[in-house]
C-alpha cells in the first residue's frame, strides 16, 4: 500500500492559501503512483475558533465545499482515494437549540467536525463526522454517531476513517487502566475486522523532548500515546487464555498486520501548538508491541509517501 501523508501548519481562515499550499505539495504526485492521500482534521480552514460565530463563514457544504473540490480534483488527477477533513455545515433540520456546556458556555451547534472521503474517479465515496468533540469542538460542533467504515479494492481494503479525538475513551468514560481500557476505536476496528485504519489530526503537542533530541525531531510522547491507544490490535493474549486487553480472534490471520495512518497537522494557532508527528504504524495480533514504520518531526511541513511493505522504497519531500 502506498499512502501519501501530507503535514503542514495552515492559516487560521485563510482557506484558498492553505489550498494552494497543499496544492504544492502534492505537484510531486502523479497518476497511479499512490493509494491513499491523507490530510488532516479541518485542513484548510484552521482548527482553533473560539465560537460557533468564528467558524461559521468557513463552514462547508458537503460535496461542494472547499475540501471536497480539493479532494474530488486530486482523486480523479492521480487516480486514487483522498481523504481530508472540513467542517461541515449542517442542514437547517440537523441544527438543535443551544445548550449550556459544563464550563458555563453556551454551545451553538451549527456544524460538525467531518472528513471526506473521495475515490480514483473523483466520486464521493462517503464521509464522517468526529464522534468524540474535544472542548475546542463542542461550542459548534455536533458530536456524529459513530466511527465510519468503508469496503473498497485492495490493497486498501476495510478501511476505519476517525479524527482526532477519537482515539481516546468517550467520557464518561475514563482510561483507567492498559488492561482494562476502554478501547472504543481498537474494539470497533476489530468487530469490523479493519484492515487500515486513518486518523486524521489536530492533535496538541506534548511539550516534552526526549533528552538527546530537539523540537524537529518527533513528539515521542505523543506517538507512543497513540500506540498505547490501540493496544487491544497488538497486546499478547495471556496464557491462561484470558484476553488482556488484547483481540484474541480479530479475524487476522497471524502474519497479518493492521496499518494505521495518523496524519495530523504542525504549527500553532489560537495560543496551542500541534504536535506534527504524523505516523504509520503496523500493528500485529498478538505481537506484543506496536510496530512504528514513519514518523514525521513535530516541525514538519511535507508531503511525504509511505510505503508498506516495501517501506525503502518510501520517497519524501
């Protein structure tokens, strides 16, 4: 599988500017030549708005907006799926009164936080909308209903689409322990026997550097995080048979893995700074650990292509 992971800082509100960069990025690419392009959680809009009055001129139709041109555009020149996330605009009958948060904001629920999803002719193949708002989302957005999961041509394959948040427990659910959990995304990609999973970020930096490195190099933190997330897809199974955390029959055989992109985005907006980091992991049953196959530097802004398994032949830029 070829996936091309694109990182890069955008504008806050400066949609067409961000569209042109990522535009460049992608120049590289021609038909054929990958899979799978990934960009992350609200890529050309910016992430950090205050208020649902702040996001809503860059609120986007579905499969007419901004993002959704962009990925049409590009799925149908380099023959292949794209997928990247907007915020959506909902229809008049999907808009629900104000409710009052648990901080004392009110919260206007006009968009939800989604990512599209587009094939090799530059048809709508589906979308989702983020089920686990992070408090950035909730003044605006409506939480969607649950993980989505689309069955398409190999090398792809069952492929799970989540953003962001959703990787962590849904409250008022707590993670309380690595054998316990919850696991809410890794349990779903095993009912759903998932063979790729993407994540599409905007997921904050750690702040902590690994002694010996730099402010370029990883957010290690971060990505052993979202390793540790997944534990149900690669923890060994115990041997008096109990699970431990771990999918004893995923419906994988052995030597299978499960790859999981995570594209998320770099720089800082609104006050917070992003992690960069983006990764791609494979992630065996019963392994014991999660493999990490790329990561990026927090610093990043590339586009680069991973390929599996072949993953010399990887190229970036």
């Amino acid at each position: 599988m070829r996936v091309a992971v694109i990182q890069f800082a955008p504008k806050i509100g400066h949609v067409q500017e961000n569209i042109l960069k990522a535009q460049t990025l992608c120049e590289r690419l021609g038909p054929n030549m990958v899979d799978l392009v990934c960009l992350p959680e609200m890529v050309f809009t910016g992430y950090v708005f205050s208020d649902a009055a702040a996001v809503a001129p860059h609120l986007e139709d579905p499969r007419t907006g901004p993002t959704s041109r962009f990925c049409a555009q590009l799925a149908s020149r380099l023959h292949c799926y794209v997928v990247a996330g907007y915020p959506e605009r909902l229809l008049a009958h999907e808009v629900t009164p104000p409710v009052r948060l648990g901080n004392g904001r009110m919260a206007h629920r006009i968009g939800a936080n989604a990512a599209a999803l587009y094939g090799p002719d530059g048809e709508f193949v589906g979308e989702y909308r983020k089920t686990n708002l992070f408090e950035t989302d909730m003044t605006w957005a409506k939480p969607g209903t649950g993980f989505a999961t689309f069955h398409l041509p190999p090398p792809l394959r069952t492929l799970t689409l989540a953003i962001c948040m959703d990787l962590n427990a849904q409250p008022p659910a707590a993670w309380t322990s690595l054998r316990a959990g919850p696991y809410e995304l890794a349990a779903y990609c095993i009912a759903q026997r998932t063979h790729t999973l993407v994540l599409l970020n905007a997921w904050l930096d750690s702040r902590e550097v690994v002694p010996g490195q730099g402010r370029e190099d990883p957010d290690w933190t971060t990505v052993n995080y979202w390793g540790m997330r997944l534990r149900p897809l690669w923890a060994r199974v115990r041997e008096d048979g109990r699970s431990n955390g771990s999918a004893a029959n995923d419906g994988r055989q052995p030597d299978q893995d499960l790859l999981v992109v995570i594209c998320n985005r770099s720089g800082s907006e609104g006050g917070v700074t992003f992690a960069g980091s983006s990764s791609l992991f494979s992630l065996r049953r019963n392994s014991g650990r999660p493999r990490l196959l790329h990561a990026m530097g927090r610093l990043q802004e590339t586009m680069e292509v991973w390929t599996y398994p072949k993953t010399e032949e990887a190229a970036s830029r």
